[in-house]
C-alpha cells in the first residue's frame, strides 16, 4: 500500500464532500470547501487525530472497519469504495472477506430508519449501523474492534452485548446457529486470514465453540428473538431477522417489535430523544 496515496484519496474525497449533504452545518464561514477534519471523524466514528495521521500518510494501515466507516462517511461510491480497500491492503477478492458496503446497501440502511439496523461481514463483525441501533445496543464506537464481533461476545462473555437478555434456551440456539453459519464463511472464503484467526481465538474461548465447531453443521442464520435491556426506555422485546447480500456476502441485520410486545412505542421514544442524547465516544484507532 502507498500511505501518500491513501492520504491524497482521503483529503480529494473530504474536500468534495458538501457538508449539507452528510447533515452538518454549511452556513458558517469555512477557509475551504467540503468537511473539515473533525467533521469527518464525528462521521466516521474515529479521532481526529487518527484523521490527520491519515491525511499525512503517517499512520499503520487503517483497518477494514475504518475503512467501511470513512466510506459511508464521505459517501463514496462504489468504485472508489473498492479503491479505498485496495489502497488500504484489503483487497476483495473470491478468497476474502468483503467489508465493502455498496451504495444501495447504504441507501437501504439509510431508508429504514424507523428500525435499528446493523450491517456485519461474514464474521459477523459490525462495520456499520444506523443511529436508532446504536441508541438501543450502545455507541459501537467506544468498543475495540475485536469486541464488534458478535461470535467473540457471545462465547466470552455469554451475550452478544452487554444489553441483550436471552433465555438459556435462546442463547444457546442462537450459539448453535451463528457457528454453522460461521463454518460456511470458512469455505467461501478459505484463504482469509482475518477469518482464520477468528476461528483459532473462538477456539481458546473454552470447551463450548469447540464442541459447536467440531458437530461440522453447516447453515445460515436467519433470525433471532431477544430483549433489549436499554437503560431509559426499559426492555424491548425485539425479532431480529438477518438479510444476507449476494455480492459482497453482507448480513443486515433488521430488529422489529416481537408480535405483542410495546416494542413499537419504546422504539419509537428512542428514536425521538435517545439519538440525540447518545454521546459518541471515539475509539483509539
């Protein structure tokens, strides 16, 4: 990878990018065109320092999840989407994980916000998410990535976050479903070696996935029930049904109210006043 050419791509495309159009202010005074440098990383959910190390090309390479944020962050297309990981050495191809989230994916995202929605990889590693997700699950911003992997959380922790509320029979069909799942990933994509770590260090978690990943089941997750224990609104009782794309192999996943439930008004006073409360923290990237 050439950081001088990452660091010109990032600058080019922030420079272009209209304020208004990715919801900031553009009435007051600006030296230049386009987002400034903290605007950008309040978009894309990363310090600013770690913007201006980018944009000075004397940084590490930015990982496949900061990727995908700067991307829907400057609105990228998908073309320069897909010049963004290759400058970055995450190259897409037949053997590898995609992390690239395409306009049309973005745009759906966008258009559902009446519903938290949460876009993962074939690991299961959330890359993106809209706001009303975020104010029901916790900024995804203040955890370590590796912790965005919903697979690690739940075989270390028990849950797949810290607000999730299953009954031992949930989380264990649940553990059972995204391990088949996980185990087709491996076949798709056998020369990933993000993937591959992520198997050996699910291993290491103790004798549960082992015994999960050695039954050799093989099926897609599609859908789950479980209660959001949110600190202002209460418990949301929720259904979570997961979309798979076909190109890049992205799993959206889409929570509504369980039939029955008042899901429906709690989501709605969350979507009312707890986006705006949420404080975005910024993770050490």
């Amino acid at each position: 990878m050439s950081t001088g050419e990452l660091a010109a791509a990032l600058r080019t495309w922030r420079d272009r990018t209209d304020p208004a159009d990715v919801g900031m202010a553009a009435n007051a005074p600006r030296r230049a065109p386009g987002l400034r440098r903290e605007e950008l990383a309040l978009l894309a959910g990363i310090s600013i320092d770690y913007v201006v190390r980018l944009e000075q090309g004397r940084t590490r390479t930015p990982s496949a999840q900061v990727c995908a944020s700067l991307a829907r962050a400057l609105r990228l297309s998908d073309a320069e989407q897909a010049h963004l990981f290759r400058l970055a050495g995450h190259a897409t191809d037949g053997g590898r994980v995609s992390r690239r989230i395409p306009v049309g994916v973005r745009r759906i995202v966008e258009a559902l916000h009446d519903s938290p929605v949460g876009v993962l990889d074939a690991t299961w590693t959330l890359i993106s998410w809209n706001p009303l997700y975020a104010a029901l699950m916790g900024d995804p911003t203040a955890l370590p990535e590796r912790e965005r992997n919903t697979l690690f959380r739940l075989f270390v922790t028990g849950e797949p976050s810290s607000r999730v509320r299953h009954t031992p029979e949930e989380r264990d069909a649940l553990a059972r479903s995204l391990v088949a799942d996980l185990r087709g990933s491996t076949s798709r994509y056998p020369h990933d070696p993000d993937l591959a770590a992520l198997v050996a260090e699910l291993a290491a978690t103790g004798p549960e996935f082992g015994a999960l990943w050695d039954s050799g089941a093989v099926a897609e997750h599609h859908q789950s029930r479980k209660v959001i224990a949110h600190p202002e609104v209460g418990d949301v009782d929720i259904v979570c049904d997961t979309l798979t794309t076909a190109e890049d192999d992205l799993r959206l996943l889409v929570f509504t109210p369980a039939p029955g439930s008042d899901a429906r008004s709690r989501l709605d006073l969350l979507a009312a006043v707890g986006t705006q409360a949420m404080v975005m923290s910024r993770p050490q990237v």
